[in-house]
C-alpha cells in the first residue's frame, strides 16, 4: 500500500511542478530564465556539448560552476532539446525528485489521505519554494538531493549503509553547503557507538568509505578542468564582494536581514520547529543549520540575501522534517492540531505564498526579457567585431554575445578572481577599485557594460577611470544597465 501512495504522491507532486513552470512561463514566447547566473550554466553547458564556443578566453566549462552534477545533467539534456528547454527541465527533473523525496517521507511518517497530498503542496509551494524551484539553477536538485538524504538516513537495512553515504559522498557536487552534512551524520554515527551502542565504529568507518568514494569522481572532475577541489565560484564571489572580513556586528545585520526576508513567508511552518529537535536526526539537521548560518557568516553573509534568498531555501527540508514529525502518529501532537496546521497552511499557500512567487518570478522574468535581451542585442549590432567588453554579469552576455567578453568578477575570466583576492580581498574591499583598475589595463577593453545599481556600490567607472581610461556612454536603460565606450590612454587597447 505504501508503495502505492508513494507513486500517486509523486505522480501529483510532478504534475503541480509541471503546472507550476508552466505557469511561470506563460507570458513570454519561449523559457525565460529570471536569474543571469542560470546562463553561466547554460553556456558551460553548450560549451561541454561542443557546440558553443565560449567568448571568454581561456575559460573552462567548469569555471563559475557552482554545480557540476547539474551543469552535466544540464549537458546532457541540451543534446536533446533546445538550450533554455534544458535547462528549464532540469529544473522540472529536480523538483519531480523533489516531490518524491517528500512522498517517501509523507509514507514513512505514516500520513495518508489529504493529510499526504496537502504536505506535498506545502513542500513545493510554502514561502517562495515555488519561484525557486523553477529559477534555473541546482536548487531543486539540491532541495531534492538533501530530502532524499533526510529519508535514507532515518530508515534501515541497505538504504541506509549504501544509498546514504553514496548521496552525501555526491551532494557537495550538488550545492557545496551540503558538504557539513556527511560530517554531521558520521559525527553522529560516532556518537552512537559510544553512547548508545545502537551502532558500530565499523558502521561508521564504512559509511566514511564509501562517502569518500563517491566524492572522489567529482573531487578529479573539478581538480582536473579547474585546478581546485572545490567550485572555484565559491571562493571568486568572495573575493569580490569581501564581506568576511567586516566586523561581527555588521555581518549578524546582514544575517538577520537575511533571514526576516526568508522565515516569515514560511509562517505556520515554523510552528513545528520544536518537534524537530525530538529525534536524534532532527537535531543533527538542526546543527547543520547552525554550521551553514556560521560558514556564511564567517565568509559571505551577503550572499544569503542575493537572489531573493535563493541560498536559504537549501534548508527548507530541515523544515518539512519538523512537520513530518509533527504529523506522525504518536508525535504528542493532537491529530487535530495537524489538521488545522495543514488546512492553514494551505490557506497560507493560496492566498500568500503562490501569489508572490507568481509576482516576483514575472518581475524577474520581466527584467530578462525588458534588460538583457535588447542589452545582448545592442551590444552584437554596435560593438565592432575585435572589440573586447569589459562585463560584470557574465550569465546572458556570455550566453548571445559575439564579441570577447571580460568577467570582471571573475566568474569566467579567472584572472579577474586573482586580482580581487590580492588587492580586494586582502584589503576588505577598500582596494576595489585598484583591482577594477588593474583588470582594465591588463585586459584593454574598448567597451565596458556596467549594471546601474552596481555603479553606485561599486564605482565601476571610477575604478575603470583609475586605469587611465576616458567613459563615453553610448547606450543606457531606465534602471538597468549602461553600455560604455572606453578610450584608455597609453597603448593599444586590445
């Protein structure tokens, strides 16, 4: 019987994803992607496919891949289908996982009924999951990855001692935060076989083996076409945006502001925070948020509001754990109680949730098709052939552009990421616009395409004047982005 509500759950579960893309795609001709970085995946993609050749010198397919289990199952669709459709169904293919992942966990948790198929919607839909799901990037297939993970470590026999440690061997590769997750479970492997005897220390010398094992693919995959172990994204945002090193109390605002962006739209979710901390698991996935908040806050706590959060939703099934464990049969929680909470949540969901997710995926949607087509447009017709472009959004300029481009993050060009870890990184991000300066008059570009909000943050031009370059605008949107011509004084500028 479980195994048959499991299949309906899923069936359900990939229908509502289906709808759900669907629904965000309807107003334009085609598959919109509402994140630039979705296109650096789309071109290393293509570029893998070898049908596509990159306008960034000397860039790898693996350079600005925060993901390479998605960037290769990204590959492996566009072989087939169209470029922006592959992509948009790896996205599909994620949350289809995603979905059935949170069906296994409704069966094991006993929920049956109405009771299943309302936990699936508030799994695909609470807060802005929708929106996110469909963004283009690796997060349903790592929103996918960790519940499955959730699932195989709470169950027994093979599951656990094979599956288990193969997925968390492979899901760093997925979303690098997850990489704490095998540490904690080994952790907590150890702390059985010492305190409770319900494990042996050679169940956790194996599960570390094989763990291990199926890291090691992907460790020689990125060392070989990257020259790291770890995405070389990681570190390049990092440098560039150097919020590390400011002090503790301005990295806690940026983590607060973070998180009232990201938990108050889960609302009613939150409820059932303290039956998660009842169970062994349930606390370990509690230690893993901590070390992930920590790991941002030591390094990036910036990031976590980029996006529109994307980063923080890598923790909604820590969430959906909690209220599993509050629906469970013999939880102490009056059945009653569940159903209140999934009816509310599901009010919640309709009337809350889905309408801004809709609103913000056609703002973001919008912003590509008003922003960065025409941008992309302009650029191929005014930019003479030979001309290099200076860039900071290397996503869809590095998707249509026919002209050599220049990542001044550091994204695509790689050398870009060296000058930002010495004079931006090593000075907190006072000497940026040295590091803007010196890109510049390495790479002589001859235009320059500078995002409007950035300019009054960054001081792009400022850092490109510092260079000894002259700034003509030739072209510039509403809020949006302005394309420049540069003179720069002393040489040729290729």
């Amino acid at each position: 019987m479980a195994r048959n509500i499991d299949l309906k759950l899923t069936v359900f579960g990939a229908a509502l994803a289906g709808a759900l893309l669907i629904a965000f795609n309807f107003r334009w001709a085609g598959w919109l992607l509402p994140i630039d970085d979705s296109y650096i995946t789309l071109q290393n993609a293509l570029t893998i496919d070898g049908s596509f050749v990159s306008p960034f010198s000397g860039s790898s397919p693996f350079n600005g891949a925060t993901s390479p289990v998605h960037l290769l199952l990204v590959a492996g669709l566009a072989k087939i289908f169209d470029a922006a459709l592959a992509i948009s169904l790896a996205s599909f293919f994620g949350a289809v996982l995603f979905a059935a992942a949170i069906a296994a966990l409704a069966s094991r948790g006993s929920l049956s009924g109405w009771r299943a198929y309302a936990f699936i919607v508030i799994a695909l839909c609470a807060g802005l999951t929708s929106y996110q799901l469909t963004n283009g990037l690796e997060t349903s297939l790592a929103l996918a990855g960790f519940s499955w993970a959730i699932y195989l470590w709470t169950g027994e026999g093979w599951k656990h001692k094979v599956a288990l440690p193969i997925l968390l061997g492979t899901l760093p590769f997925v979303r690098p935060e997850l990489a704490v997750l095998p540490v904690l479970v080994f952790a907590s492997l150890c702390w059985q076989a010492i305190i409770s005897r319900e494990r042996s220390f050679s169940d956790a010398l194996k599960f570390l083996a094989l763990t291990a094992l199926a890291a090691l693919p992907w460790l020689a995959l990125l060392f070989f076409n990257t020259g790291s172990i770890i995405p070389d994204s990681i570190n390049t945002k990092k440098y560039f945006f150097s919020e590390g090193c400011l002090p503790a109390l301005i990295k806690l605002k940026g983590i607060k502001r973070a998180l009232l962006n990201f938990l108050p739209p889960l609302g009613l979710l939150l409820l059932t925070i303290p039956w998660l901390l009842r169970s062994l698991q349930g606390r370990v996935l509690a230690l893993f948020c901590a070390a992930f908040l920590a790991a941002y806050f030591v390094s990036f706590p910036g990031a976590l509001i980029h996006y529109d959060g994307r980063y923080l939703y890598l923790l909604l099934p820590v969430f959906l754990f909690g209220l599993c464990e509050f629906l469970r049969p013999g939880s102490r929680a009056p059945k009653l109680a569940g159903d209140v909470l999934l009816v509310l949540l599901t009010l919640q969901i309709a009337f809350l949730n889905l309408p801004k997710s809709l609103s913000l995926s056609a703002e973001r949607r919008g912003f590509t098709a008003e922003k960065l087509f025409p941008l992309g447009e302009w650029i191929n017709a005014n930019v003479p052939p030979g001309e290099k472009v200076l860039i900071h959004d290397s996503g869809y300029l590095g998707y249509v552009s026919k002209r050599e481009l220049v990542d001044l993050v550091g994204l695509k060009t790689v050398s870009s990421a060296r000058v930002h870890e010495e004079k931006t990184w090593g000075t907190c991000g006072a000497g940026r616009m040295d590091a803007i300066a010196e890109i510049t008059a390495r790479q002589r570009p001859g235009y320059a395409v500078v995002f409007q909000d950035w300019e009054k943050i960054f001081r792009i031009s400022a850092g490109i004047t510092k260079a000894g370059g002259l700034l003509e605008p030739l072209y510039s949107q509403p809020g949006g982005y302005t394309v420049y011509k540069l003179n720069l004084v002393g040489g040729d500028k290729r």
